[in-house]
DNA sequence: TAGTGGTCTAGACCACCGT
DNA sequence: CGGTGGTCTAGACCACTAG
C-alpha cells in the first residue's frame, strides 16, 4: 500500500550527492524501472497482499496501479518467474509460487534413486522422532541470525525411500515465527513441510544453500539408519531463506547413498 | 551459410500434416520466431563462425541479417546468454563465452575450502598421474554413446588444494574429438583444462550433470589422496556435454572433504 | 562522437483458457 | 466470447565503451 505517486522514475540506486571517493566502490548506477517494478510486486508478496497459490491481478491491471507500460510490468514478472516467486500460466494469469499444489513434491530434495525415478519409488514415508524448544546453540544462532540461546524450534526426523530409511536430518526453526508447532501438527499433516511452513505459519521458502560432505556414521546415526557404524553417509546441512534473504530454518542431514545419489546440474 | 530466406514466420514445430494421433501426445504447439532466432545462433555456434571468445555481431547486423525486429535478436540472445553460452557487454558488444579468460575459473567445479574463499587458498596444483588410450567399458562407452570398445582417452589426476592432494579423478573423452590429447600436452597447459579443450581442440563444454555418493577410500584412492583407507569420501560423476547435447566427457572424482565442502544453491 | 547493449513505450496480433 | 499471458514490431532515449 502507499504505493508511491508519482512512481519512482530512473532513481538513482545510490544518492547522487555522495562526493567522489566517500570511501566504496561507488559507481553511480541507475536501478530501472522493471527493478523498482519488482520491488514493489515483492513488498506485496512479503506483505502477504498475494498469499501462496493466489492469482494476482493481470499485467494490465499492475500497469495502470504503478503507472508504467505493461511491457515494464512483463519484464518485472519475467525476473520473479525465473527466481521460482511466481508462476505463470497463459490464458489464466499469474500466481504465487507455493510448495503444496506444486506438481514437483520435495523441490529442493536433490536426492534420487540409482535406478527408475521417484515416483517408482513409491510415497516417502516420515518418521518424526522429536519435535522441541531448546535454546540455540552457537553456530545455530549464527546461521539463523539469532542472538545464541534464543528459542529454536528442532525437529529430528527420518525420511524413509523405497521402504528404506535413507534420511536422518535435524532442522532448526526460529521459535519466534513457529510459536505453535509441535509433534502433533508434523505427524497430522500430510504432504511437504514446507507446504506446511506456508500455509500454517505464512513462511515461504524461497531458496537455499547446501554444504555437503562425506561422513562416517555414527553409531547413534547408524542405527537409525540401519546401516553399519562408520557407513559413508552424505551429509548435507542445508540453510533456507524467505523473501529477502532471510534465513528461517537449518537443516542438518544424513543421507545414506547406497541406493540412491545426490543429482546437480551445472551450467 | 545457407541462411533460410525468406525466414521461417510462425512455422509449427510438429509438421502440420500429421493425422491427429500418430501416437504421440501431438500438441500443435507453434514455434517462435525467437526461438527459431536462437537455434540459428546456435547453430554458427557449434559450426565455429563465432568462436569462445569472439564478438558475435551487433543485434541491430543480426537482425538484419535475420530479417527480424532488433528485439526479437534480442530475446534470443537473452536466452543464449541465461544459459552462459553468450556473454553481454554494455557498449562493448556480446562475445562467446569461453572456460579461458572468464573470470571464474573453474566453472564447474563446486568444491570451496570451509573458511576462506577460493583465491585465499592459492593456486590448485595439478598433477597428471597417467594419459592412456584405451578401450571404452561397456558404462563408459553409455555414457558417452559410443559403441563398446571404441577408443577413449583416459586421463588420472590429482588436484591439490591449499597444498594438500585433494580430488583424485579419471577422465574419458572420445578418441575421435581428442586425437592429439598426450600426457605433454595437459602438463604443458596451464588453465583449466575446459580452456583446452575449447582452444586445441575445438569442444566446448557448455553443461553438465553430476551424481554424488559418500563412499569409503580405497586403499589404492587413499594412498592419492593421503588419507586412510576407509575414510568417507565423496564420489562425483560428471558427464558434461558440448552444444546439442552431445556427451563429451565422463569424469569420476572422489573428493576429500575434511578441509572443504561441495556447495550448491538450490532455487 | 559513434556504436553497442539496456530500458521503456505503445500498439498489434496470436495462443490459450474459461464461460 | 472476453480476458489472460506470449510474441513481434518500431522507435525513442539512456548508459557504457572506445577512439
């Protein structure tokens, strides 16, 4: 709302003002349009003007409210269909992006079967073994971006493939905006738990990072693996982010990678 | 070279004689203009009028030469330079991309020390242990869609990093695209060896697709890579592919990972 | 100053979707 | 059929680079 009239039209990105030399990289650089387009469309989104699934309105309809040329609004949306924010579909309009609804299950799971794909593979069946409020240690408070000791939400499950269980992983959720989770919401619900993070608590994850490495099993984790102490495992520590790159959950995983392997493409 | 004049306009990208149900799921499906722009691109690409590192012509030349509006070039190149294949430069012009003078070296690879960056570490050492022709195994020969027992060069190499031997790999290129490949020519080089590829041989790599696994070190990998047997390593196949994608090298690393992690960004 | 890519506009028409 | 996104055009102006 209090969308700016008249619109911010080839604004300086950086005040103009600033004497050469106040000490940065400095170049000038103008911010177009579709940029200033996007930013605003994004304010709407983190607002929770356009919720997860909802079609928001029509490239003709966004033109005219921030007074610029649908072709500007076009090249905007273009940037946040790339970026996985929005989705569009010809003939009917364009949506938020959401994790339910998504015919892609598991979108940021990289993990696949040697043989046949996922959907061979039958439903992933969840094992939610813990689900508590603890004080965040050090490197947790520090990914999170929290002050150490704050209240984190962790959950410890295990993902079973194929009958198998293949993934042990403990996830770290900032308590603040996940006041009312618990073992009972996880294990009820049905379906992605970022599908879950969406609809229940309005959290979107929007990207991520993954750090993997190879590890020895412990003993505790090998159990709940079913595989022998000291089996190379995949460890995977993952860190996702809302809108604006704010990290909301850190996920530590062990993956077991005898039946399966970690897929990535490169361009 | 025989550039179709007039230009295709809005030609159907199945031939339009087709009874409905030929067997396939038959959407008519028009092609753009754009995108029959980009395959022409593509084309003297992979033909080598434009090579890594040359300025292609102006978009206003190719446009005419197209017979097209100055934005549907536009968009094509948009496209091409989205999958890194071109790079734009404001008032310079838009070259080939190429693996040699591109600031990021080592393109492909995802492996980052755990503190510090890249550059802090120094310069890799490269270490070629052996450069054979040989006959292609039955998985290899897959792979790279030739016929069992075809000739494949096979190249072994350790690569160090911040002093330590850290990624052993194998390398299998076609014999027919590599005949001149020796043990000299990749230890004279210095540079990726993508960069010599493109400038000796003429094939660029332009994507790739890895599979991960954690895996235990042989004691043969372990003595390479200066670790016990038995330590977790990560194995990583690459099968990276040239324009068209046409397969042109199968590579099988085991990466130590105490001192550094696989990094990739999920969206 | 000339040439390049980058932005922005306005308008036309097409392909797809629901009613 | 009307509305949506998708394509294509033509022209104007801006920002960056180099001679």
């Amino acid at each position: 709302m209090t969308i700016e009239r008249p619109p911010a039209r080839r604004v300086p990105s950086a005040p103009a003002d600033a004497p050469a030399g106040s000490g940065g990289v400095g170049a000038p650089a103008f911010s177009p349009l579709y940029q200033q387009i996007k930013a605003l469309i994004l304010q709407s989104l983190q607002a929770g003007e356009w919720r997860p699934g909802d079609l928001i309105p029509s490239e003709q309809e966004l033109a005219a409210r921030y007074k610029v040329s649908q072709g500007t609004v076009r090249k905007a949306i273009d940037e946040l269909a790339a970026d996985n924010l929005l989705v569009r579909r010809q003939g009917k309009g364009t949506f938020v992006a959401t994790h339910a609804e998504q015919h892609v299950q598991y979108r940021f799971l990289r993990l696949h079967p040697d043989h046949g794909d996922r959907a061979s593979e039958g439903p992933a069946t969840r094992d939610i073994l813990a689900c508590r409020r603890v004080r965040a240690s050090a490197d947790v408070a520090a990914a999170l971006q929290l002050r150490a000791g704050e209240t984190v939400v962790q959950v410890t499950r295990v993902l079973g493939l194929g009958g198998v269980p293949t993934i042990l992983e403990d996830l770290w959720l900032p308590g603040q905006a996940f006041r009312g989770l618990t073992m009972d919401t996880l294990t009820a619900y049905a379906g992605p738990m970022y599908a879950l993070f969406e609809s229940e608590f309005g959290v979107r994850m929007v990207r991520a990072e993954e750090r993997l490495k190879a590890v020895a099993a412990s003993p505790a984790a090998a159990a709940r693996l079913a595989v022998p102490a000291g089996t190379p495992l995949l460890s995977v520590e993952r860190l996702a982010y809302t809108y604006n790159g704010v990290p909301m959950e850190l996920r530590r995983g062990l993956y077991r990678t005898d039946r399966h392997h970690y897929r990535n493409e490169l361009s």
